[in-house]
C-alpha cells in the first residue's frame, strides 16, 4: 500500500482505499470488490490490501479467477473437486483477480457459486474491469448470477477506482542517441 501512488489520478478514491487498509472488512468477515478501467491499479491495491492481511497473521491466497476456474473444472475431471473447493474454502482471504472478464459456462458459474457461499463469512477480493451490475449477463443461468452475485455484492465494500492507466508510465524509455559534433 505504502508503493501505490495516490496522486496518479484525482478520480481514485484514496481516502476509502486507505480506510480499507484498516482491514476492518476482514475482521468482520466481509469482502472488497475494486473495479475500473485496465491498469488503474486494482490489483495493486488487492495485492497491498492481501499483503496488509498477512502482516496480521492472516493466511491469504491470490489467483486469477479463470486459473481458479480451470483448477476446478480439473477437479470435476480426475474427481478431487472436493478437495481442491476445501483449499479454497480455508484461506482468510481469497483474492479473485480479474473477475467477470469473460462470459461463463454453466460449470464454471455453478463452481463459483459454490465457492462463494463455502466462503460465506470468510473475505474476499476482486478485481474486474467490468461494474458488478454488468456480471449478470455473463451468467447462463439467471438464477445462479442472482444468487452468487446477491451473496457477494451485498456482502461487499464496493470501489470504483478510475483514472488513466499506469502502464504507459511504466513503458520502457528508448535511448536518446547523441551526435558527435567533430
């Protein structure tokens, strides 16, 4: 947290960034969803806000939701699907990166709802790109989008984190070349 450069943007909403630092949603079991345009730095402040966890003894896991995803349809496949939801279930926190970038297949949907509401009570962080009120249709199954989506915004600290991207800042510089004058 103490790396993220707060001055990059006026939009970012710095003050409840670093209110969550207090991480008093992880003490009350609650999660944190942080979603904006590509390379304002949710997942910076998701790394940060998991970092902060552990300085306080808590055990955190970070993954990309579809390697989550693909870790659990090979679960379905060799039958340790069990097995692999339970190491998701444990840690205090799971951060979710890159959440609701792509539309789901009926398993995937129905493996994160599952996983959602093993962790009912335990945080979670997202990232997306996309505004949670846009995660519905990315569901095939209304129903399920209802009730995951319902169990976790409602159970969230919401962050809309805008600005310009970062990135270009971070673009290698090319060298200037300088002639000789002889």
């Amino acid at each position: 947290m103490e790396e993220f450069d707060f001055t990059a943007s006026s939009k970012l909403p710095a003050a409840q960034i670093r209110d969550l630092g207090a991480l008093r949603w992880l003490h009350a079991g609650e999660s944190v969803i942080l979603f904006g345009p590509v390379g304002v730095g949710k997942t910076h402040i998701a790394q940060a806000l998991g970092h902060l966890a552990v300085r306080q003894g808590a055990h955190v896991r970070f993954a990309k939701t579809s390697r989550i995803l693909a870790d659990l349809a090979g679960g379905h496949a060799d039958r340790t699907w069990e097995k692999r939801i339970r190491e998701l279930v444990r840690p205090d926190v799971l951060v979710l990166d890159d959440f609701a970038m792509r539309q789901l297949n009926a398993t995937q949907a129905d493996d994160l709802y599952e996983l959602v509401s093993e962790r009912q009570g335990r945080s979670l962080i997202i990232t997306s790109n996309r505004a949670p009120s846009d995660w519905y249709p990315l569901f095939p199954n209304p129903v399920v989008a209802e009730s995951l989506l319902d169990r976790l915004i409602n159970t969230s600290h919401q962050v809309i984190m805008n600005g310009p991207s970062y990135r270009p800042n971070k673009r290698p510089r090319t060298p200037t070349t300088k002639r000789s004058t002889s």
